[in-house]
C-alpha cells in the first residue's frame, strides 16, 4: 500500500471521526448558542476560516435576526450578501462561494462560503464562512462534508426549537393547572372525577374536607376503596343513571362526619366526553345546610336592605314637613320669636338636616344593593360629570375656603359606566374632601391614564385634598357601613359613616379599584381605576 493511500485513509478515518464526533454532541444539545460552539470546533477539523457566522430567521418576523459570530481575527466583517446571491442561494438550494479579495501573491483569495440551513424543506438560516480559497482547494468533498455539517446544526436548530416551542406550552399548562386548581379549591361545593375505571382522578379540596379523606392517597385509586360503603353504594347508583342518561340532577342523601350529626348532601353528576366517546364521570357534591345557611343570609340581607329602604322613605316625609315648618318659623312669616326659641328651633332644624342627609345615604346604599350589580350603561363625559359635581359643592367649599381644582386628560375624557352611580362616587370624595380639611385647603379631582395599563382599557381617577388625613389605625375600615373613627379630632365632624362604603360599591359594581394613599396632617388621595368601557372586559 503506497504513502499517499495511506494518508488518504488515515484523513477519510479523521473525517468521519470528526462527523461522528459532530453528530453525537450536536443530538445531545438543546442550545443555540451551544449549537454554534459545536459547529466551530467542528469547522476547525476541516477547513481554515478567518470567521463563523451563523445567522437564522426568526421564527415570528420572518426575517434574519439572529446571529451568532466567532472569528480568528478580527475584521470589519463581510460585506452584506446582495440580493440576487440570496435569491440564487434561495431558489437551489446549494452552496455559493463569493470571491471577496486576492491575496498579495495571487495565490489564494479571500472568499465568503454560504451554506443554507435546511430543515423538513424549509431554509432556516444561513452557515456563513470567511475563509481562504486556493485554486481548487474548494472540492467537491469538502462541499460535501459542508453539508453534511448544515443538515445536523439544521435539525439540531430546529430541534432546540421545537423543545422551547413545548417548554413553553408546558409552562403555560403549568400554569393553567395551577389557576383551576385554585378555582377547584376555593369552590364551596366538592367536585370529584372518575374515569371510565372508576378510578379518581380529581379530587377538590372541599370534597377532601367534607368526607375527610386525602386526594394524596385517592388520586389513581377506585373510588369504593376510599369511600365508606354506604357512600360507595350511592356513587354506584348515580353512576348507573349517568351510564343511562348521561346525567343526575341533585340526588339528595344524608352523610355523617365523625362524631358530629348528619348533613344533608345533593350530587350532581354528568358524562365526561372527549370526541365522541365518554372518558369519566364528574360529579358535583353539594353540602346543603351551607347551601341553605347562605341562602338565608341572603334572605336575611334582603329583607335588611328592603327594611332600611322603607323605613328611611317613611322618615323622609315627615322630616321634610318638620324642615320646612322649621324653617317657617325661623323665616318669621308665623309670628315674631325670642331668642331662646330661634336657638331651638335652629337645633331642631340642624338635627333634621343631617337625619336628612343620613336617610339619603342610607336610601342610596339600598338602592344600590337592591339593584345588585345593575347598571344603566351610558358615554359618560368625564370632564362634563366632575364640572357638575364641583359646581354642587362650590358654595359649600367657599364657605369653608377649600379651593376646587380640576384635571382632565383629554386622551381619557369619556368612560363607559353608569352616570348616577359615578356622579355619587365622585360627589361623596368631593365631599370628604371638602369635611376633613382645614380653611385655605383644596381638593382636586384630576383623571389620566393609568401609568401600568398597557392595553389602553383602563383610566384612573384621583380625588386629593391636603386636609387632616386619616388615621392608620382606619385606614381598614373606613370602607366599612357606620364606620366613625374613635380619633377625637374627627368627631367635630359630623357624618353617617356610609359616603365611603358607596364609593366603594360603587367601584367594585363598575369592575374597578380603590387604593387609598393618606398622611396625618398632611392629606388623602382617593385613587379610582375604572375600565374604559365594562362591555369589553
């Protein structure tokens, strides 16, 4: 065997070493980045480059975005590749060679090598290789190893790809999961899942409670070995009927925890299909002396509202005919009075007042939970609803000297809401703004858009006095009905403790949020952010 066969084995049995070496590290990585390191080691056993590049599309633009660069010496980089090379390189499908410049002695030139990346038939980037080219030494073996080369950092690209495109669904089944597993425990009623072996395959934290037992040790196993008999049995039953009509509606029976006496218990069971086949069974366990027990509370709530609602309407006409008869007298036109009866007659009239303004609240907030969450949706003109609600309190405010200030974006002048309920929300800060403040003090009402909200939907509306501010011991409380604050310097003012708690059902019927930033002595600043429009959300 000659010298020159055997180098040519010995080079061939390098080769494919180097191939093999480049194919078991390139499947085993799931990296760009690493995906490139490979690919230069690799191109180093075959050829002398100056430089490696490696770019690729980007798989959301379409376009060459993504580039990784190693170079042996630094240079000012390649120039860019025309358009009609990348058309050509395009349309074949093949390796182009782009002469760039000769050397001194004319020997050799500098060339760019451009190697397309083609994976399942689509190009996916480019190799691109700075390199000198003799004459001739550009074969077609080395062509040849070249694409060998691009078909494994081609697949293992789009495998790297493929693996983060699945990594990413997983996260967001993750947490997809969490969120309905959250859903699931936070139900009142107990909801359990059975598959066709009826074995459990969901079990809810409210079902874990009301039979006591673990979903650790139920998960996988048939349901009979985790029930007790008696339960057992009915689960059977309803099993049999859902089997017949694919649902049971509120089959009731009774069921006793340890030591305590038996609760009353409905189950509701329906198929579970995928395609067109039934794959389990889920069930819906209901405790309905909790069921009952809330039913009642609302009943109780009700008939709450409906009882303050008649009463302060009952108040209502009999308080206006003592006001104006009071305020008859004191105009004069019955006769004249001394000066002992003017001043009780001034106490009757001030006490009506605020019993007046009470009633008000108290028929405001019945209406408002009477009506539970209906709104009279309209194009509100912010700009227009704050200006009427500043004019009511401009006397008021000018007999205290609390200045009134207005700021509206234009961006953010209209809203879509219910009109009354937002003329009393803003009305009722207006107003405590104006009560808790101090003579030569100012409220502003000003709306903008909301700084966090990127989608546009939202804007914020702020109502800041530089009154006494509020008491941090209150400040969890003050939304609450009749909250008055034990602080002595509060109560020289007077009020019913119920303008807050509307602000408050207010916002939470438009969908929206409160935040309250207050300091002693220093002021309060009542934030508000609504939607835009409460159809679209």
């Amino acid at each position: 065997m000659s010298l020159q066969v055997t180098k040519n084995i010995q080079k061939s049995l390098k080769e494919i070493s180097a191939l093999y070496w480049v194919t078991r590290q390139i499947n085993n990585t799931r990296d760009i980045t690493d995906i490139f390191r490979i690919l230069v080691k690799t191109l180093n056993d075959f050829c002398n480059y100056n430089s490696v590049r490696l770019k690729l599309y980007d798989e959301d633009t379409g376009e060459l975005e993504i580039e990784l660069i190693e170079e042996k010496f630094k240079t000012a980089g390649p120039p860019p590749v025309n358009e009609d090379v990348m058309e050509w390189i395009l349309d074949n499908r093949k390796i182009r060679v782009i002469p760039l410049s000769g050397s001194d002695n004319g020997e050799s030139e500098i060339s760019m090598v451009v190697i397309p990346l083609i994976s399942s038939d689509n190009i996916i980037g480019f190799i691109q290789i700075i390199m000198p080219v003799c004459s001739g030494s550009f074969t077609p073996h080395l062509e040849q190893i070249l694409w060998i080369i691009s078909g494994q950092v081609a697949g293992a690209v789009q495998t790297a790809r493929y693996l983060k495109k699945i990594e990413r669904k997983n996260d967001t089944l993750n947490e997809i999961q969490k969120y309905l597993t959250s859903v699931l425990d936070n139900m009142i009623h107990g909801i359990m899942v059975l598959n066709n072996k009826k074995q459990i395959t969901l079990l809810s934290k409210s079902m874990e409670i009301l039979f006591q037992i673990s979903s650790k040790n139920a998960i996988g196993m048939n349901f009979k070995k985790i029930f007790p008999e008696n339960i057992s049995r009915i689960f059977d039953q309803v099993i049999s009927c859902v089997n017949k009509n694919a649902f049971v509606i509120d089959k009731e029976f009774e069921h006793s925890l340890r030591g305590t006496k038996k609760i009353p218990i409905s189950i509701t069971a329906s198929a579970l299909e995928m395609g067109r086949k039934q794959s389990g069974i889920i069930f819906v366990i209901k405790d309905l002396s909790s069921s009952k027990k809330l039913i009642a509370l609302a009943e109780l709530d009700k008939l709450k509202s409906n009882f303050v609602a008649t009463v302060s309407h009952e108040f209502k006409t009999p308080l206006n005919l003592i006001l104006g008869s009071t305020n008859l007298l004191l105009e004069g036109l019955v006769g004249p009075l001394n000066e002992k009866q003017l001043r009780l007659l001034k106490l009757v009239r001030d006490g009506s007042e605020r019993l007046m303004k009470l009633i008000k609240s108290l028929l405001n907030l019945a209406k408002i939970e009477a009506e539970k969450g209906q709104l009279q949706l309209n194009r509100i003109s912010l700009k227009e609803l704050i200006k009427t609600e500043l004019e009511n309190f401009e006397q008021i405010a000018a007999e205290k000297h609390i200045s009134l200030k207005t700021k509206v974006d234009e961006n953010v002048a209209y809203v879509i809401g219910d009109k009354e309920k937002l003329a009393q929300m803003i009305g009722n800060l207006i107003s405590n703004g104006i009560k808790y403040n101090n003579p030569g003090g100012y409220v502003k009402v000003s709306v903008k858009e909301w700084e966090k909200d990127k989608s546009d939907r939202f804007v914020i509306i702020s109502v800041r006095d530089n009154g006494i501010g509020i008491y941090p011991e209150d400040k969890d409380e003050i939304f609450n009905e009749f909250h008055r604050s034990n602080n002595p310097e509060i109560n020289g003012f007077e009020g019913s403790g119920l303008g807050l708690t509307i602000v408050k059902k207010v916002v939470d019927l438009h969908r929206g949020k409160i935040i309250l930033q207050s300091q002693r002595s220093k002021g309060t600043e009542f934030k508000i952010i609504l939607p835009r429009d409460l159809r679209v959300l």
